[in-house]
C-alpha cells in the first residue's frame, strides 16, 4: 500500500512537471503581438475642404508609412526603430506640418520640434527650434541615447545634431509655396486686427506622431512638428515637452499629441493618459476619450491623440473636424481622416 502510494505521487510530480514545462514552452513562444498607430495632425479636416485627389494622397502616405513601422515589428524590430522610421517618412512629406512640409514663423523660418519616449527605460528626448536639421525625430533621439539631457534648443540642438553626424540642409529645403502663402494669409489677418497675433492662426494642426509596441513588449512614443503658422518669439509647443505631447510607459502606454500646443502643455495631456490608467485603472480608450473629449474640449482646447497600451489596444481621440490617423497589427489595418 505504501509503495503504490509513493508511485502515485511519483506520477502526479512527473505530471505536474510536463504540463509546467509544456506552459513554460508555450508562453516563451508565443511573442506579444506587435501594433502601431500613427497621426498626420489635428483640426479642420472637412471633405468640403479636400478634393478627391489630395485625400487618396493622404490615404497613400499614411498607408505608406504605416507599411514601413510595420515591418520593422513584424520582422521582431524595436518599438524605437519603427517609431522614427515611420516619423521621418512623414516628416519627408510635404504634406505634414513636419519636416519638408513644416509652416512659416512670422520672421518668414521654418522652426522644427520633436520628441521621442522609450517606456522600457522611461528615457526620453526632444529637440526645438530646429532651423537645419532635415529630421528632426533623428535629433530628439540621439539627445536622448548620446546626451545626459531631455530637452536641446535652438543652435545648441543643431550643433548637437552636427556633431551626431545627422542630416542637415540648407533652410530653403523646407519652403513650399502652400505654407509660405498660408503665412501670407495669416499675417494679413494679423493686419486687419490691427497688429493683433490670432490666437491660432492655423487651423490645420499637422504634426506627425506614432506610437509603437514590438514584439517585446516595449512601447514607444514620437512626435514631431513644423510649430503654428506665423507664430513668434521662437515659441515652442506641446511636440518637443515630454509629458505634454509625448509620452510612453511599458507599464500603461504610450501617447502622441497633435492640437493646439499651450493647451496641451497645461494639461500635460500625454502623461494625463497614462496617470488615468495607473491610478484610476482606466482602459487606453477612456483615458483617451475623457481626457480629448471632455476635460481638453471644455477647456477650450482642440486636437487629438494616438495611444496603445501593453496588450496593443488602440485609441485616436480627436474634437477638431478631422485627424489624419490610422493603425496596423498583425492582419488589420485602418486609415482614416474625417469624423464617422
């Protein structure tokens, strides 16, 4: 009786054993599934405003850049590489207000800010008032992996950006007729108000951003940004403040804003997602909606943002008219541009 017993537990111990070791293979294989979701920007988006042409050119190059964050993590890449990947493929498009299509400052310049986030290490990076840097998500991320520093401005930031052997052009790369006659229009607005700064001379919000999650586990987060038509006094957004416009931890998620920049930065919008899901246990989505929706809109603040958390789900929040967006996982993907 005492030798069948001792067998007995012997067997229920070899079985305990193999179902341990058969869960411990599976869960090692089975990889946390990858996803990405990006924006072109924020605000008055309107069918009536666009011609069936421009918006399959959109259409296109959110495809396009979706197509190239999405290989990065399919292939087992890092959130980081496939966040500034898919952010200097719409900063080299003309039609963001980033990069190659970044708006005029009232001195007739182009300034440009970015800023990236790693929520594995919760390191981060930004660069402002970049004048010669042809992507400015490069520089925000060489400031965050060569330097002791967050934030870099102005000739310094440059200077930094030369020295990390980082692209630069001539400031001349970054005119393009549209926004040098949008700030035309601007500053004759400006004019008729005899003197007086529109509050928020553009409406078309185009900064760029994207956030990612790899196979890892690991979320990142970018965004990047020619600034507000005609703006002055080499004024700085929400794009290059950590926490404003940008935002990521493994923990809950990551974030990239786009919207009107003062308001975003008061808000702290980026963290305000994450520290809803931390402390108040809120899904990516209602943080996202309340906070865009509700808090942000009646404060008086237009825009939006994209958002996923550790288990890839997606948010893409937005009160203006229309937000350039779109996400990929593994076998979906969605692009979209008007309110439906």
């Amino acid at each position: 009786m005492k030798n069948s017993l001792i067998i007995l537990l012997a067997m229920v111990a070899l079985l305990q054993s193999c179902t341990s070791e058969g869960n411990e293979t599976a869960a090692g294989s089975t990889s946390t599934p990858y996803a990405l979701v990006i924006h072109g920007g924020a605000g008055a988006i309107t069918r009536a405003a666009m011609t069936p042409e421009m918006e399959q050119e959109y259409l296109k190059v959110l495809n396009e850049a979706l197509d190239i964050g999405e290989t990065i993590l399919k292939e087992g890449g890092a959130s980081l590489d496939a966040v500034e990947k898919t952010i200097m493929y719409l900063e080299d498009s003309p039609l963001f207000n980033a990069g190659k299509g970044a708006v005029f400052t009232h001195e007739g310049k182009n300034e440009l800010d970015a800023s990236v986030m790693d929520g594995a290490s919760l390191k981060a990076g930004a660069a402002g008032g970049l004048t010669i840097v042809r992507n400015p998500i490069r520089a925000a991320r060489a400031v965050m992996e060569k330097s002791p520093h967050v934030l870099l401005v102005g000739k310094g930031a440059e200077q930094f950006a030369i020295e990390q052997k980082i692209d630069t052009v001539s400031p001349e790369y970054f005119f393009t007729q549209e926004r040098w006659d949008a700030l035309e229009r601007a500053k004759a607005a400006e004019n008729a108000q005899e003197g007086a700064l529109p509050t928020n001379p553009d409406y078309k919000f185009g900064t760029v951003g994207c956030v990612a999650l790899d196979q890892k586990g690991n979320i990142a987060a970018g965004t990047s940004t020619g600034g507000m038509t005609n703006k002055r006094w080499n004024r700085l957004g929400d794009a290059p403040i950590i926490g404003a416009g940008t935002y990521a931890n493994n923990a809950t998620c990551g974030v990239s804003c786009t919207g009107h920049g003062e308001f975003f930065i008061r808000y702290a919008v980026a963290h305000d997602v994450s520290a809803m899901m931390e402390y108040k246990g809120s899904s990516v989505q209602e943080a996202g909606e309340f906070i865009v929706n509700q808090k942000l809109k009646n404060a008086g603040g237009e825009g939006g943002l994209i958002a996923l958390d550790k288990k890839g789900n997606i948010a893409m929040p937005f009160n203006s008219e229309g937000m350039y967006r779109g996400y990929a996982k593994a076998g979906e993907r969605v692009v979209k541009i008007y309110k439906e």
